[in-house]
C-alpha cells in the first residue's frame, strides 16, 4: 500500500479523535508510524497491507486501500481533506457516528468509490456539487444529517446510481430536474426536509424506481401523473406537503405498489374506484386531506390491505360491505367524516384497532366486538355502551 494511504488514514484517526474509537486495532499503531520511519514504519505498512486494521479493507494484490467501514465507532469531529488521497477507495461507511462540519471537496478525487454512507452523523453546510464527479457511485446516503441549501443539480451526473438517501436534514428549494436523468435510480428518500415546488413530472422517467419518498416537505400543485409510468413502485409516499387537486386515477397502473400514503395534504374530489386494482396493497393513507363523494366499494379488492386510514375528510355516504372482504385489515380508521351508516364486519382476529365518530355505526356494530381487542371512539359515552357490550356477551 502507497504512503499516501497510510498518511490518509492517519490523518482520519487524528481528525477523528482517534482513541476514543470503540473499535481501533492496528489504526493507533500504524498511525504513530505515519509519522516515523525505518524499521517500524516498514513494520506497520505491511500490517496495513494484509488489511488487519479494524474497518479495513485493501484490493487484489495488496494495491490499497478499497474499504473503510467505521459505522457506529463513535469518531468524532471533521473529516479531514486527506480523505481524497484514497485513490482506490471504492467503499465508505462513516454512518451513524458524530461527525461534524462539512464535507471536504477532495472527495470528488476518490473516482473509483461506489458507496459512500454518511448518514446519520452531524454533518452541515451545502451538499458539495463536486459530488457530482463521483460516476462510479451506486449509493449515496446523507440521511439523518444537517445539510442546508439546495440540492446541486451536479448530481445529476451520476448515472450509475442506484440508491439516493438525503432525508431528514433541512434542505430547501425545488428538487432539481436533473434528478430525472438518474435512469438506474431504485431508491429516492428526500422526506423531512424544506423543499418546496412541484415534484418533476420529468419522474416519469426513472423508470428502475421502486421507492419514492418526498413526504414530510412543502411540495405544491398537483401529483403528477407522470408518476404512473413508473410500473416498478412498491413504496410511494407524498404525505405531509401542501399538494392539492385529485387523486389520479392513472395511480392504478402501479400494479406492484404496496404501500401509498397521500395523507395530509389539501387533495380534493372523490377517491378514485380505479385504486381497487391495485392487488398488492398493504397500506393505503388518504387521511387529513379535503376528500369527497362517498368511499367506493372497489376498496374491498384489496386483499392484501392492512391499513386503511381515511379519517378526517369529506366523506359521505355509507361504509360499503364490500370492505368485510378485507380479512387481512388491522388498522381502519374513518373518523372525522359524514359517514352514515353502521361499519360492516370487517377483517378476522389481526384487527387491532376501528375508529369510527357515528354513534350509530357503533351501536350497529355488536356482533363485532368480539373480533375487536381495542375500539377508539370519541366521547367518553361510546366508551360505557362499548364496556356495557362486552358484559352482556360474558366479556
């Protein structure tokens, strides 16, 4: 291994406070010989080569170093601009410790590095554009950080990337248009941030996507119907932003989503019959929006659905019977609509909780109590008639 790797990882144990790492072996020893010379230097280079440091790891024939994995090590202060010296660094795990300050832009030198994991540190500042050189990387991880500003468009030049984490840090603006061109892209996390703006239509083009996760934002206008290109989806989640307009029904083309979560937004006009078709459904959340019409009986398709959560909107009308049919439920929830009629016997013993305002719907409900082990309901009258139920059946 070349001396510029040795002084490179040298320098990430000083700037790193070093002794205080709970895994450490060979990096103390083979940092003090960064600094030395002879025999012991010698000694240490070649300790190094045969990758016995903790977290190391080093390529075919001994060239250099190629993994560094120091996840929950407890490292602590600035990643030290050494780090670039790395020339055949090709993994970088540094998640989950204390890091601080920015990202130094020397690691737009490491040319051949394909993951690299930030996350969950205390990281801050820009996200750097010079980013955007690294063309070999798969998986990009700056989660759980507090990276501000804007997300470069720089990073739209890497077109081998498979995975984006940038979630829950305080990034701001729009999401750039470039992210369109990351055609490889299988994950996309950009929640609990400031962004702001219209999600792309141009998102109609990742069509390898399979996770989609914006929620938690300040997304405006309407969803794009763009994102029903995307066949792939397992996982899209828009909640928690300020999107208005419909539910499109074009949504129903992703035949293999499982989870959709569209709560808490301002979306108006009726829940789309066409959402019935989507078979592999385990959770579907419209709550908290300003939804209306009635809830279609198309619902009770969905064999595979254990969440349905649709409190706090418009909805009149009956509870269809067609949702009896979804044995696999465990979490209904209604409340906060104009619903008139009483709940049918939803879902077998998984139904852990039924939440319904209309005391009628409850008092209707008694040959379903034995299926319930918890009943919410919003006043503390509903709360005696349910106990009083319970005595009648032996309870």
């Amino acid at each position: 291994m070349c001396g510029c790797d040795r002084k490179a990882l040298a320098a990430l144990w000083w700037c790193t406070n070093g002794p205080a790492w709970v895994q450490a072996l060979g990096w103390e020893e083979a940092s003090a010989a960064a600094g030395g010379d002879g025999k012991q230097q010698q000694q240490q280079q070649q300790q190094c080569l045969l990758g016995e440091w903790d977290g190391v790891g080093v390529g075919p024939e001994l060239q250099g170093v190629t993994l560094i994995d120091l996840r929950r090590n407890n490292l602590q202060g600035a990643l030290p601009p050494e780090i670039g010296d790395l020339r055949h660094l090709r993994h970088l795990y540094l998640g989950d410790n204390q890091l601080q300050g920015s990202i130094p832009k020397s690691i737009s030198q490491l040319s051949q590095l394909c993951i690299l994991s930030l996350r969950g540190n205390n990281l801050k500042g820009d996200i750097i554009p010079e980013l955007g050189c690294l063309t070999a990387l798969q998986t990009l991880s700056l989660r759980d950080n507090h990276f501000s500003g804007v997300i470069p468009p720089e990073l739209g030049q890497l077109t081998a990337l498979r995975h984006l984490f940038m979630n829950n840090n305080i990034l701001r603006g729009p999401i750039p248009e470039e992210l369109s061109q990351l055609e490889q892209l299988e994950q996309l996390f950009l929640s609990d941030n400031e962004l702001d703006g219209k999600i792309p239509e141009s998102f109609g083009q990742l069509i390898n996507l399979e996770e989609l996760v914006l929620s938690g934002n300040q997304f405006t206008g309407n969803i794009p119907v763009q994102l029903s290109d995307l066949v792939g989806l397992v996982r899209l989640e828009l909640d928690g932003n300020c999107l208005s307009g419909d539910v499109p029904p074009d949504l129903s083309a992703l035949s293999n989503l499982k989870v959709l979560h569209l709560n808490s937004n301002s979306l108006t006009g009726p829940i789309p019959c066409e959402l019935g078709m989507l078979s592999w459904l385990e959770r579907l959340d419209l709550s908290k929006n300003q939804l209306s019409g009635c809830i279609p009986p198309e619902l009770g398709q969905l064999f595979c659905l254990e969440l349905l959560i649709l409190n706090d909107n418009k909805l009149i009308g009956g509870i269809p019977c067609e949702l009896g049919r979804l044995h696999h439920i465990n979490l209904l929830l209604l409340d906060g609509n104009h619903l008139s009629e009483s709940p049918p016997i939803v879902g077998g013993k998984g139904l852990r909780q039924w939440q319904v305002s209309q005391r009628k719907a409850f008092l209707n409900s008694w040959s379903m109590v034995d299926r319930l082990s918890h009943l919410e309901t919003e006043n503390a009258q509903l709360r005696k008639e349910n106990d009083l139920l319970r005595k009648l059946q032996g309870r």
